[in-house]
C-alpha cells in the first residue's frame, strides 16, 4: 500500500486553476476553504439558484455561479452534493459542457464505482475521498493537521491526473497525515462498510439499543444518556490516540474483564454472519440499487426513519443535558447556519 505526503505534491501544479466546489455542504465547505487557505486562487463554489446554500457560500467570501458555468469554465470539478443527485446533475448539466481535459473530482467512489455517472472519454476523473466528516476535513486543516485521504485515478487523460489529485489532496490537508492510493471500488465498499456496520449504523443502534435496555429496566434518562451516549467520546479519544489496548489501559480492570466476557455476547457469531451479508448486498450493489430506487421515489422511507430517530428520547433528554455543559457546544463543528 502506498501513502503519498505533503513532500509528494506539487501544489503550485493547481494553484492558478480554476477550482470548482459544486456544493457547500459538509465536505464542500471544507474543500473550498482548505483549498482556498492553501493557496489556489480561484476557488468557486457551484449551487442552485435557490439553494439555502448561496448566503453560507458567499459569507464565506466565495464567488458563487451556476452548475452550467462551472461545467464550462473549471479546470477542476469536484462534485461535493449528496450522492444520490450527482448522476442527474452530471448528465444534465456537466456531461456535454465539461472542458476537454478539465478533471472531473470525486470525494467518494459510488457514482464511479457503480456506473451511475459514465465520464467523458477525454476528461481526468480522480477521487481524494475524506476518511472523516467534512466538518472535520476543515477544523483539523486549521489545526494544522488534516483528514487521511484515499486517492485514486479512474482516468487519466491528461497524463498527470494523479499529480493532480496529489496536489489537491495535499491543499485539502490531507497530505499531512496521508494520501493512500486505492480504486474507486476499494474505497467505495469499505466506505459504504465501515459506516453501515461500524461508524454509523453500528454505533448508533448499539448506543440506542443500551440506552432503552436501562430505561426499560427502571433507570433514568439521563443515567442511560451518560452512560450510553455521552461516554462514547471519552472511551473513543482513548481509542484514537492509542488503540484499543491504550483504552482499556485506562479503564478500570472490573471494566476491562467486563470488555472482554460481555463484548463477544454482544458482538457474536449472528452478528458476523450479518456483517458478512451487508457486505456481500454492497460488493453486489444491492444496497446502491435499493438506496437509487428510494431517491427516485423521493425518499419517503429515509425521510421517515429520519424523522423517527429524531424524535427517540434519547435525543430528548440528551438535549437537555447537553444545554447544562455549555462547553460542549463551544466551537461545535456543526453549525447548520454557516455549514
Ligand atoms: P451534503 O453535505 O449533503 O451536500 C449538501 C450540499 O449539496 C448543499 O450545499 C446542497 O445545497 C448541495 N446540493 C444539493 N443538491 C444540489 C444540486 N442539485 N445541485 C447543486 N448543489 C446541490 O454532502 P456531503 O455529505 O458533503 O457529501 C458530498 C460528497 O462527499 C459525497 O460524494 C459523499 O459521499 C462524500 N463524502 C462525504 C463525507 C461527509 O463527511 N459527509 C465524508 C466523505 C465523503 P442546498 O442548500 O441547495 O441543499
Ligand atoms: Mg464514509
């Protein structure tokens, strides 16, 4: 496996270019200000007229023009809207309009990978796809760290894509903790993987699913709250600056022998042979075909389950005890009216 740095890039190769983000939301944000804060001169930003989107944009201090314009005009055009929009959008307002030799940018391999968008022949398409939340991608840039990126070349007309995915890459500030070359299918299924199973699916109903077995039991909200929700980040900084045994290190040994006789209950052979068939619906791209099928109908399940999530108690009383620690929210990395 190769990683690439910041000494592996040539940022000054993009730095007159002209950049297109088509988007502001999470990652889109993030790009436009890391890659503007790097250094590249032109940076726009790409929405609908009546996007909620424009007055964030242009507070931020970016000019902001239409899909068509920036098809024709941009060197680089990085697709930074939701997945399920960006094969319509491509064909509509990107395919025939494109520069010849322009290179067409991606954040995540989905579209590419399962044949929703068909590139020009003549154009670059590359990905340099976050291994972390856009909001993120920019509070580590102005930390002075960054994201781990995957990069990868799907086309190479120009015969420097990958340079020029490198010195993106290295502008987002993902050069700083590493650019790992993979494909667009590599990056895709473990995307789509690891959030289902682990990072987001995974964690959530094991959040959730605790939280309730307490309140059912008789204990309180806010003590399942804490206990479920709140601690995660706690146990989880201890995970990421040094593993799992730099966690339980700091644990008590009553916690950590109860780590290692009730995890495997809880994690068990049913459990890995779901893990083993949600990866084989995403290697197959059952899951892509039923997610598709969902947008096109216009989401009412998503939209619904959303909804349901939003309203569980869980949210209700942590909302309540999170207005008690005010530090928490403190330079929080959402802010819905500017990101
Ligand atoms: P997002 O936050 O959901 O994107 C929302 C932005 O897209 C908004 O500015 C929205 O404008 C705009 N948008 C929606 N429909 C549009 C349209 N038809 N034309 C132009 N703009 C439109 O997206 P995201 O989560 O950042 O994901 C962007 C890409 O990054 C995806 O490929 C995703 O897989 C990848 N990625 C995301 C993350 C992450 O942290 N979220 C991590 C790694 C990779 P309005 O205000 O008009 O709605
Ligand atoms: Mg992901």
């Amino acid at each position: 496996m190769k990683v690439f740095y910041d000494k592996d890039a040539d940022f000054n190769i993009i730095s007159d270019k002209i950049i297109t983000i088509v988007g502001y939301g999470s990652q889109g944000h993030a790009h436009a200000a890391n890659l503007k804060d790097s250094g590249a001169k032109n940076v726009n930003v790409a929405l609908k007229n009546n996007s909620s989107s424009v007055s964030k944009a242009k507070e931020a201090g970016f000019n902001v023009i239409s899909i068509e314009e920036a098809a024709k005009e941009s060197d680089i055009l990085m697709l930074a809207t939701p997945d399920e929009i960006q094969g319509k959008l491509y064909k509509e307002h990107i395919h025939s309009s494109l520069k010849t030799g322009a290179a067409l940018a991606f954040a995540h391999g989905l579209n590419i990978h399962y044949g929703l968008i068909d590139p020009r022949d003549d154009i670059d398409v590359f990905m340099i796809a976050p291994k972390g939340p856009g909001h993120t991608v920019r509070s580590e840039y102005i930390k002075g760290g960054g994201v781990p990126s995957l990069i990868s070349v799907f086309q190479n007309k120009s015969g420097n894509a990958f340079d020029v995915a490198l010195a993106y890459g290295s502008g987002l500030g993902a050069g700083r903790s590493g650019m790992i070359e993979t494909t667009f299918r590599e990056e895709c299924e473990t995307d789509l993987f690891g959030e289902q199973v682990v990072l987001c699916g995974g964690l959530t109903e094991l959040i959730t699913a605790g939280y309730e077995t307490l309140v059912e039991a008789g204990y309180a909200p806010e003590m399942a709250y804490f206990e479920c929700l709140h601690e995660v980040k706690l146990i989880v900084d201890l995970l990421y600056e040094g593993g799992i045994a730099n966690m339980r290190y700091s644990i008590s040994n009553t916690a950590e022998y109860g780590d290692y006789v009730s995890g495997k209950r809880i994690i068990n052979n049913e459990t890995r042979k779901e893990m083993k068939k949600i990866l084989s619906d995403i290697q197959s791209g059952k899951f892509t075909k039923d997610w598709m099928m969902e947008c096109q109908v216009n989401q009412p399940n998503f939209k619904a389950m959303r909804n349901k999530a939003k309203n569980h108690g869980i949210e209700v009383v942590g909302k309540k005890l999170r207005d008690m620690m005010p530090w928490i929210s403190k330079n929080k990395l959402v802010d819905t009216k500017k990101n």
